[in-house]
C-alpha cells in the first residue's frame, strides 16, 4: 500500500531521460507481452491494453476498444447480471481488497464466444494504484474437461448396462449354446451358425505371431487345467470386421463332469474409448503446460520489470551521491540530497511492489527496524521543504522532549503516513503555517503510544466534507480534484496504515480557518542511540584498510552509467579497476591479469555473468578468486543462482557506496587470508 504523498514528494526527477525511464520500459514489456492484460486507472477508465488482448479480441484499433472497453463484453454475463454493473462490482471489490477473481464472458469481433477466467489486482506503482486485469482464455480448458467428462460417462454408460457375452462349451472344447448378444457381438444368425463358425471367426495370425487355431486351444486347455484364464483375443466378426475382445473361460461342474464358460467383453468401444481418453488427457496436459507458460511468461514479466526499474535508479542514486562528493553550493547540495532521499524512499516502495510473493499474496507486512522518530520527521521537512519555500508558507516542528528513545518498526511507512499529510497541508495552505507534532500519549516498560500532528492554516473542511475524506476516492468535493488533483486515496491509505500500527486517525477541521490530522500509533521502545540513516549522502561511508589500497579489481558491466558509478566509488577508495563491458572480455581480461576480485554483472551481452563466471570456475588455477554479483536482478531466488553459478556473494543496484566497499574489502580479506 502507498499513497499520494510520494508522487507530491518525487514529482520532480532529475532532468534527462533517467526519469522516464521505468515507465517507457513497464509499456514497451505490457505492449510486448503476449498475455492478455488491460489496465484501468484510479478512475476505474481503461487506459491500456496488451497486444495479447488485441489479438483475443481479434482487433487492431486500440484506441476504439478503450473508448468503449465492453464492445466485446457479452451484455448478460454468467450469473445473469448485467455486464456493466458486474464489472463495476469486481472493480470496486478489487479496490477494497486488492484483488478478485472473475468469470467473464466475452465475444471476438467475429463473434467468437470467449469464456475467460479474469484476474483482477490493485497494483501500486509509487505513489498511485492501477487495476490490472489478466484474462486467460478458457475455452481450451472447458474442451478438453467437457472431452474427459464425455469419455468417463461413455465408459460408466459401457460398464453398467451393456449385456456380456456367454459362450458354453462341451468336454471336448466344442461350442454348444450361446446367448443372443452373442450372436449379436459377433454378427452370426443363430447359435448353429455360432457354433459351426466360432473357430474361423478369428484371423490366422494373432498380434504376438502365433497361429490362432493353436493358441486358442492351449489358452482353453490351461483354462479347464487351472480352473480360470482371463486374455485379450483378436476375433473376425462374420462380416470381416475385426473384433478385439477380453476372454474369460471359467470351468464349470456341469451333469456329473466339467464344462468351460466363455464370457466375450466387446473391447472395440473401450479400446476406443482409452485411445480418446489419451488424447484429451493429452490436450488437458497441454492446456496444464499452456497455463504453465503463462505464469512463467508472468514471473518472467515481473523479473524484466524490476531489472529494468532499478537500472536507471541506480543511475539516479549513483551519480546523486558522485555529485555530493564534489564541491558544490550549499543549495546544489541541498537539492542533490533532496533528490537523493526522494529516490531512496521511491525505490524501497518499488522493491514491495515488485516483490512477486507479497504481489502474489496480497499481503503487506510492515517492518520491525529501529529508527530514530525526530530523523523521520526531520527527513519529512525535508522533502517537503521546496514546495513550502515556493508557496511561501511556514513550517514548523515540535517533537517532545518525552520522547527520548528510539523506537522498532517500519520508518518508511510512518514517513508516507506524514508525507500524505503534509502534501495535502502544503496543496491546501495558500498563507499561513504548518506544524508537524508528535508527543508520548502512554509510556509502559517497552512500549510507548506516540500521537502525531499535522496542522494547517488552509481552506479547511465541512462537518460533511470530513465525514467523506477518508474514505476511497473521498474528496472535499469534485472542484477539489479539479483544482488541486489527487486521487483521493491518500487518506484511506493512510488510515490502513495506522491501523496496522495499533492506532486510530481523526482529523478536526473549521471552513476557511485550517485542518489538522491526529492519528496514534503504538512502537516497541529501546534505549536512544545514534543510527546511521539509509538515507546518508556522505559518500562511501566505510573505511578501507590501508593495505587493501591499490588492490586491483575486475569489473565487469555493461551499462556505462552503472560502470562510471562503481568506477568512481571504487577508485575514490583506493582500489584499482580494470572495466569490461561484457563476460567475454572479462574472461579474457582476467586471464592476462592478476586481480584480487571479481565484480559481475549478470544481464550482459555476448556473455553473460553466470556463464563467464562458470567459464572462470573451469580453470583450474583460477578456483579461489572471488567473484560478486553486481545486479539489478532483486527478485527471491536471484541471489541463490548466483551462488548456484559459482559466485561468492550478490550485491544489488542501486549500490549503496558503504555496503560495496565493505564487500569488497570483505572478500578481498578472505583472499589474501585464504
């Protein structure tokens, strides 16, 4: 879950294409997908469909299907509501519960009936949601079950009803009677006829070479020997046909002496009847593999889209914390360290985002860290600083003095709480102030429950005004959208938020006076300490022991950005750095020269990481030289296959300049250790 308060925060990128980046690359991989997806907006309007979905549809104008999205929506759907009022159904359940699964039915321009299963998800990017819907196409699915359905009650039909043929036989082995199915079975008039014909009623030959006359009378002989045999036979009926069959001769006491009874199964409908079954099992297994694809096409889509997201925010980030490195003025450094925050606490959000088990489950957990509050609220201030000094209002904080501990739980989400506030105070504050709060409302021995306060001097609320606003899509009125924006999301999530922080939000507002926004939420508490902020711009940040300086490095990467950017760091930390821009030359690099370790990136051309990495691996007196993955690949399971590759550790992108040096110098110790 997120809110409105990031897109305010993070509005303003860094100017060039780094910024536009991630969302040029999510379209080029919907566009390309071949599932089919649509997307809707926080409006509920359609905005985008995959070319999977043009080519369900059977149509080629984009834009005329989403201007009117159920032209190809059966007007009745399953269930018998409407197509409309249904959809606005699972759409509204969607936003309330994140996700829902549907059925569907639509119809191809050439009027082809599409049964669909439709998944539905609220899916956050930033700051904002959008509705996603894949559609899987059921109509392979519900032919290969109505096949197998067919099939099972064909068989039960065959097993129940259908009479059996009885043959009896003489001590001699000759037939004497007969039942009419038969005669029926095997197309002969009357017994008589039965009995003169029954041996010539099978081909020379049976199927394993041996002659019929023979082995039909040994399988007869042993029958009467042993009392009981059961085997398949080949038989003619009269008319020529062949007539697979399963014998069972049974010997039977009969007048004094011993008899044989024949009993004749017609396997031509089952031998049919298995053959279709193996070929709907074969289509149900394909559609299984088909479904198969689909969701490995998906985890594939979302593993593409976190690599290409975090490439150009390490860019970002990584040349963000190169320019703090070198002189500047104290408001270049400001802004620098601005953008910097800005980045760090839009990526984190993207990484729950992109985290596929969290999408898959629809669970958000918060965080247990420590953090310091008064370094929340310092870094909340700070963000929203330059949109305060445009509008030329103030800003003020007030943290008690009560609070003198740290606290354990998730900073990034009580920041989105406060920044959601705050954007909304600055967006509705045109003179005045504003005040963010925060004091100890009960202390017990490891606990402590804080209330926070955002407090403007803006345009202020209705008694009926603020019964609306926390819920979805709630707005002061709709000339509030007009004017000021916003989804009117924000709120709601906030209030989700602070619930799962085991507190209550309320707010109290006067028309044209100002609002202010309460909420509690309750921390674990510790002892006050100094702690180093994920969002420290100073550089490095990790000494290097004076004789690992000079220490001489192989990097390997392929993105030039992300090659300057580890250059930089590491040759400001005294190591030396050979680039290579991809695993061919890296392989061919490292075998002209001595280095002490190796940086790897993953997705390169020509060769890739984990290839050259195993090309490195096979040489026997290169074995012991420690190799780190250097990627944008964050997705579970991304740093096993580096090791499952033979690499000795996984860093991702965006670096963070003091956990690359601590890992080099790491496994440069090691290696010299070793």
């Amino acid at each position: 879950m997120t809110d409105t308060s990031k897109r305010e925060a993070a509005k303003e990128p860094p100017p060039g294409d780094a910024a536009e980046k991630p969302g040029d690359w999510s379209k080029l991989i919907l566009d390309s997908s071949p599932l089919a997806f649509m997307v809707l907006d926080q409006n509920k309007q359609m905005i985008d469909c995959s070319d999977g979905a043009m080519k369900l549809f059977e149509i080629s104008d984009k834009e005329e299907f989403l201007k009117n999205p159920f032209m190809f929506s059966e007007p009745i759907q399953p269930g018998g509501m409407f197509a409309g009022e249904l959809a606005r159904e699972f759409v509204d359940k969607t936003i309330e519960t994140g996700e829902c699964l549907a059925e569907w039915t639509y119809r191809s321009k050439s009027y082809t009936l599409i049964p669909c299963e439709v998944t539905i998800k609220k899916i956050y990017i930033g700051d904002a949601f959008i509705i996603l819907m894949y559609i899987r196409d059921l109509r392979a699915e519900i032919e290969a079950h109505a096949e197998v359905r067919e099939v099972t009650e064909r068989n039960e039909i065959m097993i129940n009803v259908t009479p059996i043929c009885f043959v009896f036989f003489d001590d001699e082995l000759n037939v004497v009677n007969c039942n009419p199915a038969a005669l029926s079975l095997f197309e002969v008039a009357t017994p008589e006829d039965f009995a003169d014909s029954f041996f010539s009623l099978s081909p020379e030959y049976q199927k394993d070479g041996k002659l019929s006359a023979d082995s039909y009378k040994e399988n007869m002989q042993r029958a009467f020997n042993y009392g009981r045999l059961t085997f398949e036979w080949e038989h003619l009926t009269a008319s020529g046909k062949k007539l697979p069959v399963e014998v069972t001769f049974v010997r039977v006491e009969y007048k004094g002496g011993y008899r044989l009874a024949g009993y004749f199964v017609d396997l031509r409908e089952q031998k049919a009847v298995l053959a279709e079954m193996r070929r709907a099992e074969r289509k149900l297994r394909e559609a299984k593999e088909l479904a198969e694809d689909s969701t490995r096409i998906k985890s594939e889509f979302l593993a593409n889209m976190s690599h290409e997201i975090r490439t150009p925010m390490n860019g970002i980030i990584g040349i963000t914390n190169l320019a703090l490195e070198k002189e500047t003025s104290d408001a270049q450094r400001d802004y620098l360290s601005k953008i910097d925050q800005s980045a760090k606490s839009l990526l984190r959000i993207i990484n729950d985002i992109l985290d596929f088990s969290k999408i898959e489950a629809n669970r958000l957990e918060l965080e247990k860290t420590e953090f310091r509050i008064d370094t929340v609220i310092n870094e909340v201030g700070g963000i929203t600083a330059f949109s305060v000094m445009q509008k030329g209002i103030g800003f003020n904080i007030d943290i008690s003095e009560n609070i003198d501990f740290n606290v354990i739980g998730d900073s990034l989400r009580l920041q989105q709480v406060l920044l959601n506030m705050t954007s909304n105070a600055v967006k509705f504050t045109h003179k005045g102030s504003i005040k963010v709060s925060v004091d100890v409302t009960e202390r017990k021995e490891n606990t402590a429950e804080l209330l926070f306060s955002v407090k403007d001097t803006g345009i202020g609320m209705s008694a009926k005004q603020t019964a609306e606003i926390f819920k979805a899509f709630g707005q002061a009125d709709s000339s509030t959208t007009r004017k000021y924006g916003g989804t009117g999301l924000g709120l709601t999530i906030c209030k989700s938020l602070v619930e799962m922080m085991d507190g209550k939000i309320w707010l109290e507002s006067t028309p044209g006076a100002g609002t202010t926004f309460f909420f509690t939420a309750r921390f674990e508490t510790v002892e006050a300490r100094e702690l180093t902020s994920d969002n420290d711009t100073g550089g490095a940040g990790a000494d290097v022991p004076e004789e690992f300086k000079g220490a001489r490095i192989l990097l390997a990467e392929d993105n030039e950005i992300n090659s300057i950017i580890a250059l930089e760091l590491l040759r400001a930390a005294g190591f030396v750095v050979d680039p290579a821009v991809n695993g061919a030359i890296a392989v061919d690099m490292f075998q002209k020269n001595d280095y002490e370790l190796i940086l790897m990136d993953i997705q390169m051309p020509e060769t890739d990481g984990f290839t050259a990495t195993r090309i490195i691996r096979s040489l026997k007196e290169y074995r012991q030289i420690p190799i780190v993955a250097m990627t944008a690949n964050a997705m579970q399971g991304d740093k096993e296959k580096s090791l499952e590759a033979g690499m000795n550790d996984h860093i991702t992108k965006p670096l963070v300049p003091k956990e690359l040096i601590e890992t080099v110098c790491r496994w440069i110790g090691e290696q010299r250790g070793s």
